[in-house]
C-alpha cells in the first residue's frame, strides 16, 4: 500500500465534522458543563478503582475522553441536521486550523473508525457512499435506540455490548464495481432491498464501523439526508446542547462505572472470556481484566479464523485506552507478525520483553485486554477454537513459553515502529 498524507484528502475531514468539534471544544468550557463535572469526577474518586493509584492518577484523562464522547454523542442527537460525526477516537489531532483532544468511550478500538447518527424513526433517510482503495476489512452499519446521555442502549445485564435493532456489514450489502452504494432507511420491510434497514419509531442511533485491518486502508465516503418522511425539528443550539450535555454527564459517567463493574459478570483477575459471539452476529470478542507485576507478562497465542478483521487492543481500568500515536497498545493482522503456523502470539507486559508483538500498557500493571475477530466465514472454526494458549509467566521465563521464531526487538526498532504507525495513522487526518 503506498497511500501518503499528501496524496489525498481523508474522507473524515468533512466541514460538519470541523464544526462538530469546535462546537464541542466551545461547549466544554461552559460553565453549566464545567459545574457537572465536579459531581461526575465525585463518582470515580468515590469508586472502589479510585483506591489504585495508577487509576486514581487516569481519573482526569478518563473524564475528558468520556465528556467529549458526550458531547459530540449530543451534537449528533440534533435531529435537524442529519450527519456522521466521527468520535470515539482517542488520539490528540490538528487540523481545520484546531487541536481536538479526542474522545472515549470503553476499550475502544484504534483499528476502527466510529462514525455516528442521531435518526428519528418517523423520517425516511438515505446513506450514500463510497468504498475507497485500498477498502477497509470490513464495514458495518448497526442501528441501536439513541442512548439519549447514556454510554449505548445495551441488550441486557451483562452490559458486554451495544444493542442492535438490526445489523447491516459489508459481507452482505450489494457495492457496486466502482464502490459506490446507497443504503435505505425507514419503518417499512426490506422487500428485497439488501441495503435496508428497517427503524422503528422513536430516536435511534446508527453507529458506523469502519474496522482497519491496516492503517493504510482508507475509510469509506459517507452522507447521510432526509428523503421523506416527518418534517425536520428546529435544530438545537449551544447554550441546547450545553444544558443537555450537563444534565447527563454525572449519569453518563455513571453508566461508564457500572458498565466497568459488570462487563462480563468482573471476571477473576487473569483469567481470559473465552471468544462470545457480538450482537448482531457480525464476529466475535474475548476479553480479561489483568494485572500484573513489573516482572510478570501476559502471553496469549490465537488464530484469527479467517476473519475479515481481527485485532487486540489494551485499555487501563478506566477502559480508556492509551494514545495509539505514542503507544503500541493494539495490534491488528498487518502490524502483528505471525508464527510460522499462521497463529499469533503476543506479549502483554508493563516492560518492553524486547520481542516482536509486545503490547505496550504505557507502564500500567492494571486494565483490560481485548480481542476482536469481525467477519468470520463459513466454515470458520468454532470461536473456543480461535484461543491456542494464555497464560501469565514471568518475564524471565517469556523466551520459554513463546515461539523460537518470534524475532528481538531493539530499542530503536521499537521507536521506528511507533513512529511508523503514528505516519500511518495521521491519514486519518489528512486535509489539503
């Protein structure tokens, strides 16, 4: 893949994006929103993660990712503008002549870009749009009730993903040989149409997942319009939006907390999830709370069974991930070096082993570690299969437990590796 900054304009870098986050950067900074966050920020200090001091130190950094997450979620709760807004994305940038800070949510993904929509299920709406070369490994389109200040509209309990009213991803929507389509959504049956997705009634949220499975890929052009239906509302100005993002942040912060507490039933420290199926049927994901000494690694050997997509991310306690510009906390099939026999085996360590496919946790000895597997095809091997070995060792026995092949790495290379993908990353972020 040769794609360079220079050579194209990001599909991200779209004039209601610009204004979404100067309008977010201006709404954070009011006062009604700075008076919610002190009762946000009383919740974690007063959480039982709070005691660690590693998480007590990620407090602030943990709410100003999450009360961004929140506001560009409100801005695209404006009904009367119907538009992608890209968010949850946890890297500082520059562009449009501003910094953003970024935002987050839980364990987000570096490899996916996350556009969302606010819908109503009264308008009739049409996406268009356009697969770029080289296309992401696989794109998805999942349509949820508009979490209305809450983190997402969750299926159950387990609080282990997003709702989904229904589900449309690249493996079954009909592109046309130039990469364009057309996807349609309103309260009637598909009748045929593959790009369909039917809304009901109330507010809804369409979240887009474009999932890299490199950093060259370039994500999809999209738009979104009114074609029929209920009239536009009046849109909704700051001082709206400001006063909502307020009313909601110590629940949104809340929610957060208890997703934390809940996801996956807290499991014991250490011990993987094994591989469960996503709502909607679009892959599978396996997660473990770790914590380690300085001296101890998490080992892990996987398959990535054919996926489209497959990829594991780090996150700290907060599961607010670091920067993927200044760390290799993720690794997706491209970045990762594979085992002579097409397995994986990464290393998940507070301190540099000084081998290949070493996930950096910034220094942290506690947080999450997450796999994802997005687009499995027929014949795919049963998702308990997809896990070969996982294991805690100590740092001292790693070379003993990992692969003869899995090559050192310098110091230097290391460096070069981080800077490499931070130059592939900023495609994201590529304007004229």
């Amino acid at each position: 893949m040769k794609t360079k900054a220079r050579d194209f304009i990001s599909p991200l870098a779209t004039e209601d994006q610009a204004e979404a986050e100067r309008r977010a950067m201006t709404i954070a900074v009011t006062d009604e929103v700075l008076s919610a966050r002190q009762p946000a920020r009383t919740l974690m200090t007063e959480h039982p993660l709070a005691k660690l001091s590693e998480a007590r130190a990620r407090i602030d950094r943990a709410l100003d990712k999450w009360l961004y997450q929140l506001i560009l979620q409100t801005i695209g709760s404006d009904l009367s503008h119907p538009r992608f807004i890209w968010s949850t994305n946890l890297a500082r940038y520059r562009w449009f002549g501003h910094e953003f800070p970024g935002s987050g949510a839980a364990i987000d993904c570096p490899d996916n870009i996350y556009r969302n929509a606010g819908l109503d299920g009264g308008i009739r709406y049409e996406v268009t749009g356009k697969v770029n070369e080289p296309r992401p490994s696989q794109f998805t389109f999942q349509l949820t009730r508009h979490p209305k200040g809450d983190g997402f509209a969750v299926n159950d309990d387990s609080m282990r993903d997003l709702g989904a009213l229904q589900m449309l991803t690249s493996r079954e929507m009909d592109i046309a040989d130039d990469g364009h389509f057309r996807i349609t959504l309103d309260n009637s049956d598909a009748d045929g149409r593959r790009n369909h997705i039917r809304m009901p009634e109330g507010e809804l949220y369409l979240l887009v997942r474009d999932s890299l499975g490199d950093w060259r890929q370039i994500p999809n052009d999209l738009e979104i319009r009114r074609v029929g239906g209920s009239a536009l509302p009046p849109p909704l100005s700051d001082a709206d939006i400001a006063s909502r993002v307020a009313g909601y942040l110590p629940g949104f912060v809340d929610f957060w907390l208890r997703f934390n507490d809940n996801f996956n039933g807290r499991p014991d420290i250490n011990t993987l999830v094994p591989p469960y199926g996503r709502t909607g049927a679009w892959g599978y994901a396996a997660t473990c709370h770790f914590r380690l000494r300085d001296d101890q690694a998490i080992v892990a050997t996987v398959v990535d069974g054919g996926a489209d997509y497959f990829g594991v991310q780090m996150a700290d306690t907060w599961m607010i991930a670091p920067s993927p510009t200044e760390h290799i906390s993720s690794y997706n099939k491209t970045q990762a070096l594979a085992n002579p026999d097409g397995t994986f085996t990464f290393i998940l360590a507070p301190r540099d082993p000084g081998l290949a496919n070493w996930i950096d946790t910034a220094g942290l000895h506690e947080g999450w570690l997450f796999f994802r597997w997005q687009g499995m095809p027929a014949g795919a091997p049963d998702p308990e299969k997809l896990l070969r070995n996982f294991q805690v060792v100590d740092s001292s026995e790693i070379e003993k437990v990992v692969p003869e092949t899995l090559p050192a790495i310098s110091a230097q290379q290391r460096r070069d590796e981080v800077a490499g993908r931070a130059q592939h990353w900023s495609l994201r972020v590529a304007t004229p």
